[in-house]
C-alpha cells in the first residue's frame, strides 16, 4: 500500500492512519475506565472501548470474536455492571468518595515501569516482524467452529459447566437470606 | 489490514493492561475495580490474536494445514467465558458485601482481621 501525501517525518499508509484512530480512542477510553469519578461515566468509557476494540478485531480478521466481543462485553456484561451499580446506589455523593492518599503516586510510577520494561523487553525486539502468516480466513465462523467441536471440544464442554456453576453461584450469593 | 506493524497492536494491548493495573491498585469502589479486571482482560485478548493473526504457531496437531494457527483464538473464547462467570459471581459477593455492610469502599474491608 502507498504512502499518503502527509507531512510527517516517516511514511504512514492510510491502514495505519486508521489504526492509530482507532488505538488513540480505545487508549483514550481506558484512561477514562480509571480516571471516571462516576462509576456509571466509567462503564460508559468501557463500553466505548470495547466497541472499538471489536472494530481492532475486525481489522485483525478474527470477525467472529469481534462480533462476539459486541455481543458477550458490550452487552452481556457491560448491562450487569450498570444494573449493579444502579443497585448500589453509587450515585450518592458520599459514595463515591477518592480519598487522596499514597495510592496514585506509588500506582502511577509502577504503572509506567511496567510498560517501560514490558515494552523495551518484549515489544521492541519484535519491532521488525510484520509479515502476517494467517490466512485471511483464519477468523471466520466455519474456521472457528470447526476447531472448537473438534480439537477444543472438551475445554468447550468444561467451560459450559463453569458457567452452570457461575450461575448457580451467583443466584445463591443474590438471594435475600441464605 | 495489511502494513500495519505487529508492534503496534501489542503496544496498545500493553498500555491497556498497565492501565487496568494502575486502576485495579488506585481505585477504591470495587464495581470500578473489576471494570479494570475487564479491561486487562481485554488486553490479553487483543495480544493473543494478534500473535494469532501474525504468527500462525502449530499448537495442535491437527489434519488440516488451516487449523493450525487457531490456538489464539480459542485462548480468546475461553478468556471471554472465564470473564462472564467471574463478572457474575464478582458482582454477587459485591451486592452480598454491600447488603452486609452498607458500603463497599475497598479500603475498608476488614471483617477478616484476626
């Protein structure tokens, strides 16, 4: 793919354009997941992030688990947050309360060692490597099916039973009285 | 999309999960705190198929050339059910907390003190 006529010091083709779009939204949102005084303003900064992480997906072929990351994330799982937060009262003012404590200034320098170690040791070694290897068709529903109910099916089958147990589990700990 | 470098993607799955970490640590409603989880996650999703994607490694010996590089992506269906489990009994020990004691400040847990 060409270059764009853009002033900028290094080539950027327009899939990289629209990568970084998209990566400086999904960066932006998770920023937001944090920094979100309201905890329903939070689940709104992640429900954008994983609407943009799906359309990263897609752009990464894997279709199927991009659809899948809008329907189980921004769906399933982003409404139990919201319908738990709206049990909790977490609008009162008294209680979402940030005490300011040391918590930040350790948090924060941890955080960038993290990605400063994790960036210089692993990433930046694989700078170079950008040949992709899969096939286009790697992420399709026939490719993914036809590897779960085959090779994967018995972690399939367990997994089903973790969800039974996370749903009796979770019907028990809901209940009034115990 | 083609010409868009490996590296890209893994940096922005690394500066995701540093900041669900950071959050995980500085946060103190717990409802924020299992968001963070979430976006960690997340984060680990996006690595495994973009290994997936640019790196097609034979994790299972199977028949057909065409499986071979599904590893990642299997590894990113099990995450995202492991995740619907745990977001559901999470939330219920936190409404369980929250009915216990009125309130769910993080930092104030201490009924396990011996």
């Amino acid at each position: 793919m060409n270059p764009l006529p853009l002033p900028l010091p290094f080539p950027v083709t327009g899939n990289q354009v629209g990568f970084l779009m998209l990566a400086g939204l999904a960066m932006l949102m998770s920023i937001g997941v944090v920094v979100m005084k309201s905890p329903v303003r939070a689940a709104m900064c992640l429900v954008l992030n994983f609407f943009v992480l799906a359309f990263i997906y897609f752009t990464l072929n894997a279709q199927m688990l991009g659809i899948t990351q809008i329907m189980v994330y921004a769906g399933a799982i982003m409404v139990l947050f919201l319908f738990v937060v709206m049990l909790l009262k977490s609008h009162a003012p008294a209680f979402n309360k940030e005490k300011i404590d040391f918590k930040p200034a350790v948090a924060v320098p941890l955080g960038l060692a993290m990605f400063v170690m994790i960036g210089s040791q692993v990433i930046w070694p694989l700078r170079s490597m950008s040949t992709i290897k899969a096939d286009n068709s790697y992420g399709g529903p026939q490719a993914i099916a036809k590897v779960l109910f085959t090779d994967y099916v018995y972690p399939f089958e367990i997994i089903s039973i973790l969800l039974l147990v996370g749903v009796v589990g979770s019907v028990l700990l809901a209940k009034r009285k115990v | 999309m083609a010409s868009v470098p490996f590296s890209w993607y893994l940096a922005l799955g690394l500066f995701m999960f540093t900041t669900g970490a950071v959050g995980v640590i500085v946060r103190r409603n717990p409802v924020v705190v299992f968001m963070c989880i979430e976006l960690m996650l997340n984060a680990v999703n996006l690595t495994f198929l973009t290994f997936s994607r640019y790196s097609p490694t034979p994790l299972v010996a199977s028949r057909l050339a065409s499986d071979q590089w599904m590893g990642g992506q299997m590894a990113v269906i099990f995450v995202m059910a492991v995740a619907a489990a745990e977001v559901a009994v999470g939330l219920g020990i936190i409404m369980a907390i929250y009915r216990l004691r009125n309130d769910v400040d993080v930092d104030e847990l201490s009924e396990l003190r011996g």
